[in-house]
C-alpha cells in the first residue's frame, strides 16, 4: 500500500485557563527557542479526542472502544446479558478466565480484597494495567465465555487440547476488528507484546507560539451563613493559570490507519469505507476537542483560528520551526503574527525539501488575522467542509494501485 500522510496544524487562543496540569497544579510549561512556553501534552489532547468521538456522536458506539482496568467486570456484564441464568459470581469467572486466556494479567487490588474480608463479597479481579478493548472485541470474546463455558473453566484443572483452542480464539478475538480509537491510537500492554497495535496517530505537544509566564489567582469564598459579625473569608487558596495561543500539530499515517482497521467492522461497505469515515472523525474531532482542565474554574470554551491539513506521500512535516523565535505580539496580539509566519514558512520548507507536488493542502481560518494563511492551500467555509473535502481525497489516494 502507498504510504499517506495527513497532517494537522492549528492555531489556538486560550483565555486565563490551566488546560493541564503538572504535579504541582500548575500548568504544564517547555522551554522552546530560549523561552519558557505554555504547554498542553499529547495525552491530554488524544484523550480529548478521543471522548470527542463518543460525546459528539461522531462514530457509531459499535466502532469505538473502551480503556479500562476493570475489564473483568465489563465482560461479566456481557456474559450476563447473554446468559441472564448464570449467577454474577460465575459470570465473573468466565469473564476472569477468558480475560486470561488472551495473555492479560488480571488480579484483586489489595483495597478490595481488604474490603472483601469486612463485607464478604466476592471481589472482581481487575487488569494490572489499562486494557484499551473494542465494543465488538468484548462481544467476542462474551460469546467465546458462553459457548464454551465449561472449557474455559476446565483449563485452570488440566491442559487440555480443547483448551488451547479456546485459549488461541480469545487471543484471535483480542487482536482482530479493532476499534476506529484502537486503530487510532494504539494499544500497548508492555508484557503482552503480541496484544500491542501500533497507533497511527501520533499528536505532539501542543506550545504557545509565544513567551508565557505563569500566574496565579489568590481567590476567597464567602460563608453563606456568616452573621455581619462575622468577618473573613469562608475559604482562600490560589490557583496558577496561563493564557496563550498555541500551535497544535497531529500526524495519521492513513496506510498504518488502514492497516489496522483491516476489512473494517462493516462487511457490507469498501475496502477505503471505514479509513475514509475514521480519517473524518479524526481530523473533526481534533481540531473541535478541548482539555477540560480547570473548566469550571475559567471557562476556557474556544476554538481553533486557523486550520491546515496536508496530504502527503513522502513524510509528516510538522511546522513548530516557524515559531522557534518567538512571536512578540509587536501587532497587539499572536494570531495575526503567527498565521503571517505559517504562512511564509510553508511554502519555503515544500520548496526546499520537493515536496510541494504531490502535497494536497486544505486551510480553514476565521477573521482578518489569519488572511494570509488563504494561500496555503483549497479554504473551507465550514469544519464540515473541510473534513468531507479530506475525507474524499483520503479514499481517491487509498483506491489508486500502490
């Protein structure tokens, strides 16, 4: 298969906010071009992407997964709706042993077995690490405990050849019709090493295009019951805070997305269908998502300026360089600045390394501050636009003989 690239850059001014938090409760920071930068990382950013899926309606639940350590108990839940006669206990056993059988380790956390001894309930045991597993993977793999209950049961008892066989169609389950977020993002288990799916996203580092310094907002609250009397605040803390306007970069490698969707989770649909609607959710639910961070406290409800997305044959190529030396917001502020220095950067890395040929370009921008970055490729009046617009060309290049 031709290798395809799609990449994602964006623009982003965030008011006052704390998007992502270090251990100390203060926003995440970098040190870029000399200069201390705002910072938003990549796992704060796929996580929104990722539940931008499910929260938008952007795929159907059938094609998304779920990332979680209590995979026992999720798949009793399945056993039980398939076999509403079995008892919670025994369905936590299949579920526990077929979990098993597909190379994950599972075991009682040490608060619930504690919990156990005062109450007497019988704990479900949990993943030692989070297990990321499709809706149609956890179908499988419930229908598998069920049909061969009795097996499965038996194989802690003896070794049997029966069993193996059962042990190799949960590991066959696990591992195929991956989810549109599996084959995404990626899933790995660090001692399952055949459980693993490489991702076909990688997501860096959002940065201020910009010098930022971190502040903090000495805040009180009031005792709704306080008598006039009664003077002083009810509470008083501090939270640290920053404002910036980002650059935001995501590379898929589509022929890797493809890969691991495989024949898709529709039969009844194109070899490029599912990349085409996975590739469409993706670059929509990026470019809308946002951390929640601190939300509550700021409010910080935006949305990107400016949009670039390139397709390419050769490699991703993110655009950070353009921001080394930092904007100084000589203009009154870093949107006008930083799309003038998108702009002018662009073109002149495609000129230098040929890879301005074969490179399809697509830009979405907002305001008069952005005008410049009109030259960088085909403009979207709307996000919808753009995503269907990339979509299409996604499944011409994925249709064309490698």
């Amino acid at each position: 298969m031709n290798r395809i690239f799609l990449d994602v850059h964006a623009l982003q001014t965030v008011p006052p906010s704390n998007l992502n938090r270090d251990d100390t409760g203060a926003p995440k920071t970098a040190v870029y071009g000399g200069v201390p930068r705002a910072r938003v990382s990549s796992q704060a950013w796929k996580r929104a992407t990722r539940t931008y899926f499910d929260d938008e309606h952007l795929l159907d639940p059938s094609e998304l997964g779920v990332r979680t350590k209590k995979v026992v108990e999720l798949l009793a839940k399945r056993i039980t709706e398939l076999a509403p006669s079995l008892s919670t206990d025994t369905a936590l056993t299949l579920a526990d042993e077929t979990v098993k059988a597909t190379g994950l380790k599972t075991e009682v956390p040490k608060r619930k077995a504690d919990a156990a001894k005062e109450s007497g309930n019988t704990p479900a045991p949990e993943a030692k690490y989070l297990v990321f597993l499709s809706a149609r993977q956890l179908d499988g793999l419930a229908r598998l405990a069920v049909d061969g209950a009795a097996d499965i049961t038996a194989f802690l008892k003896e070794k049997t050849n029966k069993e193996k066989t059962n042990k190799e169609k949960a590991k066959e389950i696990a591992d195929s019709r991956h989810s549109v977020d599996i084959a995404l993002f990626g899933r790995m288990v660090a001692d399952a090493a055949d459980f693993n799916v490489d991702a076909a996203v990688q997501v860096a580092h959002a940065i201020s295009v910009h010098r930022v310094d971190n502040e903090s907002d000495y805040y009180t609250a009031v005792d709704d019951e306080n008598t006039e009397e009664e003077t002083g605040a009810g509470m008083i803390g501090t939270v640290d805070f920053n404002s910036a306007t980002l650059y935001r970069y995501a590379a898929l490698g589509v022929h890797q997305l493809a890969a691991n969707l495989g024949q898709g989770l529709r039969e009844d649909e194109p070899r490029t269908e599912p990349v085409r609607r996975a590739v469409e959710a993706f670059v929509h639910s990026f470019v809308a998502s946002l951390p929640t961070g601190k939300i509550n406290t700021f409010g910080h409800h935006t949305l990107p300026d400016a949009v670039v997305v390139k397709l390419r044959t050769t490699r991703p190529i993110s655009f950070v360089a353009a921001f080394e030396e930092p904007v100084r917001g000589d203009q009154g502020g870093h949107v006008r600045e930083a799309s003038d220095r998108l702009a002018a950067y662009v073109p002149d890395i495609e000129r230098a390394y040929g890879d301005q040929d074969s490179t399809l370009s697509w830009v979405l921008r907002v305001g008069p501050n952005t005008l410049k970055l009109a030259d960088l490729g085909t403009e979207s009046d709307t996000l919808g636009d753009l995503v269907t617009a990339v979509g299409q060309a996604v499944a011409e290049r994925l249709g064309k003989p490698a």
